[in-house]
C-alpha cells in the first residue's frame, strides 16, 4: 500500500478530529444530547416543539460550514469514484444500516464510544468489517 502525499493531511485530520470531539462534548454537556447525526435529523422528521432548535441549528451548522471555510480557503474538490446508481444503492444500505444499528457512525463511533458504550463498540466494529468487506469486494471481486 502506498501513501498518495499529495493529499495526506495529518494536521488538518487532527484539527477536524479535534473540533468533532469538542462539538460532540459541548453537545452532550451543555445540552445533554448525543451528537449522532442520524438521530439528530430522526428527530426533525417528527419533531418535538421544544426539540426543533437546536436539531435545525446542528443541521444547518454542517451544510453552512463548508461556506464559511471556503471564505478562507479553497476547498479540496471532492471525487467520487462510482456511478450515481452505486451510490444510491450505498446510501440507501447505509440508511438501513443505522436503523438497525440504533444510530450512525458519529453516535456509536464518536459519542457512543466515548461514553464506553459496549453497545456502540460492536457497532462501530460492525460498521468498520462492514466497509473493509464491501471496499474489497467492489475493488476486487465485482468492480463496479
């Protein structure tokens, strides 16, 4: 396996972990809610009148930071390899995935393992074999 130099980015990695773990932190401090984004937008689609705020605010913070970055810097341009009905198909696993997961990689991952969850480390092992599996499957059994 070889390292593509050109895009390895170890302080802007770290600087990203860094400001995850501190939003999911002050979420769970200040706010007494688990930072798990499938969670999050579950609960716009029925919402609770004293719930709708801070889930809109957290929704809107991901899709607006990008804006507010790009006000500073370039972004990387992103490229996907796939076609647009692998991805469907892959977004539609990945939805169906987190319901019977009980959450997303960032609730079990991030917040569920932080708070030593036995329950989210089996599921961020199973989401991690699940995405090593299907990577070499795609790659190298059936390319798509």
């Amino acid at each position: 396996m070889m390292i593509d130099w050109e895009h390895f980015t170890p302080i802007w990695s770290l600087a990203g972990g860094i400001l995850i773990g501190l939003s999911a932190a002050l979420l769970l401090l200040l706010n007494g809610r688990i930072a798990g984004i499938s969670g999050i937008l579950g609960g716009l689609l029925h919402p609770r009148s004293d719930d709708v705020l801070w889930r809109l605010a957290f929704i809107l913070g991901l899709i607006f930071a990008p804006a507010v970055v790009a006000a500073f810097m370039p972004l990387p341009v992103p490229t996907i390899d796939a076609s647009a009905e692998v991805l469907v198909i892959g977004g539609l696993l990945v939805g169906i995935g987190t319901r019977y997961g009980g959450g997303c990689t960032s609730g079990h991952g991030v917040c569920g393992l932080g708070r030593r969850s036995l329950r989210s480390l089996v599921a961020t092992l199973t989401f991690m074999a699940t995405g090593i599996l299907t990577v070499f499957v795609i790659r190298h059994v059936w390319p798509l």
